[in-house]
C-alpha cells in the first residue's frame, strides 16, 4: 500500500506537474515539498507549518485539501505542534505580567480555602430554599411564529442540445488525470480510473487538459474525437468550441457509398 507521500507524488505527476512549479505556486521550498512527498515528516519545521504545507500542495494540485491534511495529522500526529505550543516559559524568556498575576491570585484563593478549614464559624452559610409558595411563577411560553411558506422556485432548464452547444464524453482506457472547463467554470478535475466514462456539456467553450493523452479517448456531440497523444503525454489547454469543432472530431464516412465506389 502506497504511503501517504507517495500518494501526493503520484497525483502530482498524473497532472504533469513539477516538483518546481508546486514550489513556485505555494512559495513552499522543494527541500519541504521532498521531504513530504518522501515521508519525512522530521525535516519540515514544527508548529502548524506542515499542515498549511499539505493544505496548499493539495490546493495547487486540486485535491481535497481537508481530506488529506486530517489523514496527515491521523498518521503523523500533531505531537510537534503539541510540543511548539507547551515549550516551556523560560525558553521563551522572562514570563508575562498577566501570569504572574494569575499566579498569585491562584494563590490566594489556596491560602483563603486553608484559613477558612480551619475556621468552621466563618464558612459561608447556604441560604435556606425557599417555600412552594414563594416559588416565581411558571413562565409562559411564548407563542410559536407561523411564517408563509414560501412556494417552491420552479426549475431552470440547464440541458445543453448538440445544436447550439457542446456534449463531450471522456472514455478512460487508462487512469488518465483529466481537467476540463465548461464555460470558464471548471467542472471536473480529477484522475478517471481506466473503464471509466463521464459526459459534460457547454454552451459555448471547453478547454480540456489531460496527463495521460493516450489514454484517453472522447466523443464530441456523438462523434469520435481525433487522438489527442501518445500514452504519457501531458496535453493542456485544448480548447473545444463551435469553430474548431470539425477539426477536433472523425471525419463522417457514408459505408454504402464507400462500397460502391470500391465495387
């Protein structure tokens, strides 16, 4: 079973991604980002640094940030952190004013509780409870506030028809990380395990980026898309719309013609 490290070394390089541009994106030093992805949880610095470390790999990366950052701290524990908090005073030099206020009126309250032990005349007497007839009255509940329900909103049509916008369909013949954005949204950014099939749809434009091109195969408004690449290859930022559609799908081959014409 893969470790943790090197499940994050093994996303990164799905995405085509450096060790260097993740250190240029997070400003996080390659020494720390290697020594996260090789498991040595002992050269990252104390405190909260290596979580933020994880939280921004991840995010750079487009993983579940809190995901991982919880499975960081379940196997590593928060023990350096709990140490950075507890150190004590003297190594942080001379102690607060507000402590040792504290401190003496903690010590007061001991030296009052010993006088009063020995002292039973001048313990505090608990005030005798009152009778059922002196009791406050019961308070009465306020009324419930009723509040119109508002009617529900009706639905908004969303589905895109291949006649005036885009339907692709990604088939992953291997485990390929795929990045595609609808219409400037991004609409899915993650690794598509191979036998796996996902359909999307625009109106307008999709840009479609992808760590594996030769393992990847797509349909384009119900036709086979052309080879993007070859097995390993990164391919970013292709851009899918009306215009460059034809170029970007098979192109149509009418059989019975195709066969009277060889005849």
């Amino acid at each position: 079973m893969a470790s943790f490290g090197e499940n994050l070394r093994r996303e990164r390089e799905l995405r085509g991604i450096t060790i260097r541009e993740v250190a240029d994106a997070t400003k996080i030093s390659t020494r720390f980002l290697n020594a996260l992805e090789n498991d040595k949880v002992d050269q990252l610095p104390g405190g909260l640094f290596p979580r933020a470390f994880v939280r921004q790999y991840c995010n750079h990366l487009g993983l579940d940030a809190e995901k991982y950052v919880a499975e960081f701290l379940y196997l590593n524990g928060a023990g350096h952190e709990v140490k950075a908090a507890t150190a004590p005073l003297a190594a942080r030099g001379n102690a607060p004013r507000g402590v040792l206020f504290f401190a003496a009126v903690v010590l007061a309250g001991v030296g009052l509780s010993w006088k009063l032990g020995r002292d039973p005349e001048k313990a505090v007497v608990q005030a005798p409870t009152p009778l059922a007839s002196e009791k406050a009255p019961a308070a009465t509940p306020m009324p419930e506030r009723l509040y119109p329900i508002a009617p529900p909103a009706a639905p908004v049509a969303t589905t895109v028809t291949t006649s005036d916008g885009l339907v692709l369909t990604l088939t992953a013949q291997q485990d390929c990380w795929v990045q595609v954005m609808a219409d400037g949204q991004t609409v899915l950014n993650r690794v598509l395990s191979g036998g796996e099939t996902t359909t999307l749809e625009a109106h307008g434009q999709i840009v479609l980026s992808v760590g594996n091109a030769g393992g990847l195969a797509f349909r384009l408004n119900d036709r086979p898309g052309v080879p993007l690449g070859k097995a390993g290859e990164v391919k970013r930022n292709i851009v899918i719309n009306r215009d460059n559609l034809p170029s970007l799908v098979q192109e149509k081959q009418d059989a019975p013609t195709a066969r009277a014409s060889r005849s």
